[in-house]
C-alpha cells in the first residue's frame, strides 16, 4: 500500500484543495464575493456558468477580475468552454495573453481522452512562450465528465506535467450515460467512475 505521507508520491508542487468555488464569469460582483471568501481554489466560469449570449463579453470581464482582485493567497483558476465548441481558443489565448501572470490553474471541461490534454497543453505553451511567461507555470485540471473520459482516465491522468488534478463530474456524467436521476443512485451507479477517477489520478501522482 502507497504511504500518502511519502511526498514523493506526488507532484513536487501538488497542492491540497479542500474547497474550490465556481461562480460565473461575467459577474464581476460574483467573482469579487469568491476571492473574499474562504475557498482554497476559486474558478472562473466561461462554460455552463454563462449563457451562450454572454460568452464572449465574458472574457473581458474575467480579465478585469483577474487583474483586479485580490485573491487573499488562493489558487486563480478559470474554466473556458470546451475543447471542442468554437470558443475554447479564443478563451484561451484572449485571457491567458492578457491575464496569464495572474492566472494559476485552467479548468478543462468535458475531457474524453489525453490528447484533449495535450492540446490544451500545447495551446498554452505557445501563448506563454509568445507573451513572455513562465512555461509551464499555469497548470491544469480536467473534468472527468463521460463515459469515453472514465474509460480513458489513466492516461488523461499521465497527458500533461500540467495536470495536477481530475475533477469527477457527476451531472454531464449522467447525462451522458442517459441516468434518469444524478445523484439517487449515487453509491450504486457512480462509484466506479469515482473510484477510477480517484485511482488514475493517484497513480499518476496527482
């Protein structure tokens, strides 16, 4: 059995999230109430916390918060729409072009398979290496949210020296199996993705 006291089962820079708040991002009023509050991570919204309507204002407005707030020491992370919609690029290079130094964490949705990863990767090394930034510095979080990305989630784990956590979400997850209820069967229905996810993660010392 692994000794979870034994730091070098992890990342050199793993770093414990007891609490991580999502709010959306086009709500400056919102994002300021999450960095004054007592969460370890707060994340910007840009996928299901704002309507279709309001995305690409949302950017704008996620940029001001980042550069304006004062996060009191938490983890800065944001949550662009997904790899594949039409607005991840223009997520991700018109905020992390104007906000990167200020930035900690991208929260990647709805990631199937690791070269959802390394795309995201490579997306964000380029903006950094163009912009002057630390290569490497912004990590990343994926939302384990299907059946493809259950399956797939040893090596999402292993994709990227970014990635330093999965997130399990059970809703999409759901409504991706086609469950009539996400959360009554909890223990029942979902305890195989969790335990994967939490194994995948574990192995690959995030």
């Amino acid at each position: 059995m692994p000794d979870f006291h034994d730091q070098s089962f992890t990342a050199p820079d793993f770093a414990i999230r007891r609490s991580e708040l999502a709010c959306p991002a086009h709500s400056l009023k919102m994002m300021a109430k999450a960095a004054a509050s007592e969460a370890d991570e707060v994340i910007f919204d840009l996928e299901d916390g704002c309507a279709l309507s309001q995305k690409e204002a949302a950017r704008k407005t996620l940029v001001e918060a980042f550069k304006s707030l004062d996060f009191q020491g938490k983890i800065r992370a944001f949550r662009p729409n997904g790899i594949h919609t039409k607005f991840f690029y223009r997520d991700v290079i018109d905020v992390v072009e104007a906000a990167g130094a200020t930035i900690d964490v991208m929260v990647l949705p709805k990631i199937h398979e690791a070269a959802d990863v390394m795309f995201a990767d490579r997306l964000l090394t380029q903006i950094e290496q163009n912009m002057g930034l630390e290569v490497g510095r912004i990590k990343l979080e994926a939302l384990v949210e299907s059946a493809k990305g259950v399956l797939h989630a040893e090596q999402i784990a292993a994709a990227s020296p970014r990635l330093v956590s999965l997130i399990f979400g059970v809703a999409d997850y759901a409504g991706d199996i086609g469950a009539r209820s996400p959360v009554r069967e909890q223990f029942a229905l979902y305890h195989y993705p969790k335990a994967k996810t939490v194994a995948a993660a574990r192995a690959a010392g995030i």
